[in-house]
C-alpha cells in the first residue's frame, strides 16, 4: 500500500509522495528505483550481496526491461552475480520494445539463452498468465535462496500504453483488435481456469485490489506543494532585484563563452 501510494503521488507514500516510480527508495521496504538504463541490475546486487554476507535468507529481485539488458552495467551484473553466486532474480519485461525502438531492431540473439551464457538458471513466461508467472518465479527464488545461484525471468507482456506520457494507449488506438484481443483472451482464461483458488477468492482479491487503487486515488496528490524549486522560485520573486542581477552575470557568462568559442574557431580556422 506504501508503495502505491507513492506511485500516485501521495503524501504518505514510502517517499512522501515525491519519489514516484523512478526514483523512490526506501530502507525500511528494502525497496529502490532508478531513473538511469538498467541500474535495477547493480542495485538488486548490491542488495543480494549484502543478504549473503548478513546470512538473511533473503533473495533480491531486479525488474528491468529488453533495452536495459543491453546496457553495460546489465552485463556485468550477469557476470558477477553469476560469479559470487548471488541470492538474486532478474525478472526482465519483454514488450517487444526498447522504448521507441522494436526489440528486436536492437538486441542480438536470445536474452534466456545469453542469461545461461553467465550461468543464471533461466527460463521464459507468459507474462500474462498470473499462475505461470508465479510458479516459474517461485522456482528461481527458492533455488537462490537455496544457495543455488541467480535466475532469470524472462516475461513477455504486451505493451498497451506508450512508453511515454505523449502516446498513452496508441497502438491499442490504432490497432485495438491485434493488440487488446489477445491479452483480454488470456486474462479470462487465467481467472476461469482450473486450479488456484475459488472463483469466490478470485473475485474477492480482485475486488480488494480495486478498492485499495481507489481509495489511494482518492488521497490528492502533492502537486509541487513541497518542491523545493517552487519554494526557491517563490523567494526569487520577493527579491526581484536580486534575480535580475542573478540573470544578467548568467547572462554575461554565457556570451563571453560563446564569443571565446567563436574566436577560437576562427584562429583554428586561419591555421
């Protein structure tokens, strides 16, 4: 509930509201996020080591996707997590897209078998299937709890909103049949399937999920009442001359640099 409360911005969330997904961090949670490409990697390992030496019996999972496997710290978390044989699942989301760039337009080979390559215990699931994703996940996080190494999950979810605000929901938009019909399909065969619990149970915890999303939701959000900028900016305008004065040094400095730059271009170009 912390947590989600910090997704939407309130104020009681794990980081007052002011983290959001991308940078929230919490040492009571044993939670964090970061901003920066394929970071959840070294982070989730830093966090892993730190159960082995302390001997918590606990496993670190790191949730990342296709694109940020590709990034250099990704790789070498691989490495050495395979090396010290670290307490860790990496759970990576494939969407079929690096942000605006298609998967497979910017990754070479298969990201199981490469995970195997390291030496990770690895496997693939459907990301939609709650009940597969929750039995093959059980698997690599008692077999590294165990003392048997890291895994790898490899989800494959469809991708129904944009990566970025500015195109929330356009290829369910532009395609609804192809791309909704699908997912909607597995979701009915997930809750009528059998197996797992009751239909009963099922309902109910959907209904309990709902309701915790709206009563959070209900909470208003911060909306920059505590942002430091704004505090900043408010104080700038009660000193008017002083942040003219402030302007006008920025503004000198940036001309002098660009005026040395041009010069200097020019003797360059005299040589």
């Amino acid at each position: 509930m912390p947590m989600l409360r910090e997704l939407l911005g309130c104020e009681d969330g794990i980081c007052g509201g002011r983290g959001g997904h991308m940078h929230l961090a919490s040492k009571e949670h044993l939670a964090a996020a970061s901003g920066i490409v394929g970071a959840s990697l070294p982070t989730a390992a830093g966090f892993a080591l730190a159960n082995s030496r302390l001997r918590t019996n606990r496993v670190a999972v790191a949730f990342t996707g296709t694109g940020a496997m590709n990034s250099g710290m990704a790789l070498e978390t691989l490495n050495l997590a395979a090396a010290w044989s670290l307490p860790l699942v990496v759970v990576c989301i494939d969407n079929g897209w690096a942000i605006t760039t298609a998967s497979e337009a910017q990754t070479g080979g298969d990201l199981v078998d490469r995970a195997r390559a390291f030496g990770f215990t690895a496997d693939s699931v459907d990301g939609s299937d709650v009940q597969s994703v929750h039995k093959k996940a059980g698997k690599l996080i008692n077999a590294a709890r165990r003392g048997k190494g890291p895994g790898f999950l490899l989800a494959e979810c469809p991708r129904l909103d944009g990566h970025i605000l500015g195109d929330p929901l356009l290829r369910l938009a532009r395609k609804p049949l192809a791309e909704g019909k699908d997912l909607f399909a597995k979701v009915i065969s997930s809750a009528t399937s059998k197996g797992g619990g009751g239909i009963r149970d099922r309902t109910g915890g959907m209904t309990r999920m709902m309701s915790t999303m709206a009563k959070a939701r209900r909470t208003p959000a911060r909306e920059g009442r505590d942002d430091p900028m704004r505090a900043v900016r408010k104080a700038m305008d009660r000193q008017k001359a002083e942040r003219q004065r402030i302007d006008s040094e920025v503004t000198e400095e940036i001309e002098a640099a660009v005026e040395a730059a041009l010069a200097g271009v020019g003797e360059s170009d005299d040589a």
